[in-house]
C-alpha cells in the first residue's frame, strides 16, 4: 500500500513533539504586526507565545492571512515527488479560506499527477481541535488503514470533536470584528465570559453568557461531563492563550470528570492565528463526544 502523508495548517496548534511523533507535516498561515509579515510558526520561532500574548494585552493587534492555492500545489508536489498520496485536513471552512485553497490546488496537481491520491477534509474545527482530528487520522494510518480509510473515518467522525471555550476579555473578540463594541464594553463592566463552541458548520459560537472567570470554567467542566464520550482514539486537549494556571486549574477538573483516567490530557498554548482572534485569558477543552447538532 502506496504511503501516504498528513498535512495540516497553522490553525491545528500541533507542536514540535506531537508532529514528531505523529509524523503530520503542516504549511504555515501568516501573522502580521503592522508591516512585519511573519509565518504563523507553531514553535513560536519568530515570536514567543508570551510576547505574542503580552503584546496583544498592550494594544497591538495582530492579522492573519490564509495559505495560497499556490503553496499548497507546492507542497502536494513536493509530497508526490517523494512517492507520498496526500491526506489534507484543513481549518474549518467557516473560518479560513485553507481548504478551499487546497482543493484548487489538488485539482492542478492531479492534472499532471493522475495515477495520485490527494484527499483534502474540511476539519469544520480549528485550534487543538483539528490537531486532534490529525493525531487520530495519524492512529489510522499506523494501524494499517489506506489513505482511502482514513479520509471516510475522519468525515465521519469530525463533528464528535467538542469544543467548550471561553474567552477572559471581550475586546480580543472587538477587535477582531468578532462582537460588537458595546457587548464588549458593557460585558468587560460586568465580568460576563461568553460560552463558545464550535457548531456543525464549523464555527465559532457563543451560546451563553455566565458571570466570573471562575464560573465560565465550572461551565466549561459541565459541558465537558454532559457532552464527552467513549471513542477508540479519544484524547483530551486544553488550550490556553498565556493562562498557564487557569489551564491547569481546568486539567484537574477535567481528571475529576473523566469517567476513563487513562486518556491522555494535552496542555498547550492556542498558536498564533486563533490567538489573534481570540486573545490573551482565553481557555478550552477540546474532546471527542455527541456530535455537534447545533447550527447557527
């Protein structure tokens, strides 16, 4: 069986050691501070997390740009040059132009490579989520599965992945065009922390609103109980934009909580093109569960 690759995109907050040891390659989006335009690295090689961070909670704002057609048929070359078919998983369509930037590119790599397989998924998530999503297509391929196998798993499954998120401070979300001005203000007054989730067209919705940081990550737990399920590759992430302590505040809770304590639990930072939008003090947790229903 022809070997086949599994690439992703600066949105999947993979780190160096969870690529490694889940051999997922993936193509850098772009930040960009002013006129400094940089790769949205997810070793934070051009920009540490905490200045990233830092810099946000000072009033710089960050914007993002999405991966290009072209770069994408630059690398489906590349991996076919090397004898490699291609699993694509990209950010959710609802919120980066990736994947349909990947599927132009696959149509112009097949056009000269016909006797290749590129498959390109619509993750419909972003953030650890979609790393998630990647580790398990990564499980998949260890265990024998033909890129074929793999693609119709991952479809099947991508809407069991469970995002319960909260966001510590509205402007992020202002700034970024993600909330009207006078929600942010009136909800900074009033300490309201929205309830996000990702919905079944892949985006990012506020469902709720609860009052208190603490409060929104009790809420958080009691989504995580209510919605979390059994699944053969189940991992547990929690992702943090420069909140190591509520993050690990929020990792013992989830151990309370889990019915099963040998799933692993990963702590990272959210990378730098969710985080722009988002913000510094934002926090999830991301699990395989009941899949999403909910469409806004």
């Amino acid at each position: 069986m022809k070997k086949f690759v599994i690439v992703t995109d600066s949105c999947a907050d993979l780190n160096a050691d969870l690529r490694a040891k889940y051999d997922i390659d993936y193509l850098c989006m772009r930040v960009i501070e002013g006129i400094v335009d940089m790769p949205a690295d997810l070793d934070w090689h051009f920009l540490p997390a905490k200045t990233f961070y830092d810099k946000m909670r000072e009033g710089v704002r960050f914007t993002t740009s999405q991966i290009t057609s072209s770069d994408y048929a630059r690398a489906f070359d590349e991996y076919i040059s090397q004898g490699c078919d291609v699993l694509s998983i990209s950010c959710s369509s609802a919120l980066s132009g990736s994947y349909k930037a990947s599927t132009v590119a696959r149509e112009e790599v097949l056009a000269k490579h016909p006797d290749s397989k590129i498959y390109c998924i619509d993750s419909l998530n972003a953030c650890i989520g979609l790393g998630l999503i990647c580790i398990t297509a990564s499980k998949l391929r260890a265990e024998g599965k033909s890129i074929e196998e793999t693609a119709a798993y991952i479809e099947e499954n991508k809407l069991r992945m469970n995002q319960f998120a909260t966001a510590d401070d509205l402007v992020y979300l202002k700034r970024a065009g993600r909330v009207a001005p006078t929600s942010a203000f009136f909800g900074g007054l009033l300490k309201i922390k929205p309830i996000i989730i990702s919905d079944a067209a892949g985006q990012n919705v506020a469902t709720e609103k609860v009052k208190g940081r603490m409060a929104s990550i009790n809420r958080l737990i009691q989504l995580f109980r209510e919605h979390y399920k059994p699944f053969p590759y189940q991992m547990i992430a929690i992702a943090h934009a420069d909140c190591i302590e509520d993050a690990e505040t929020l990792k013992a809770k989830v151990k309370e909580a889990m019915p099963d304590s040998s799933v692993e639990i990963l702590v990272d930072y959210i990378g730098p093109i969710v985080g722009a939008t988002v913000g510094p003090g934002t926090i999830a947790v991301y699990c395989f569960g009941d899949e999403v229903a909910f469409k806004a």
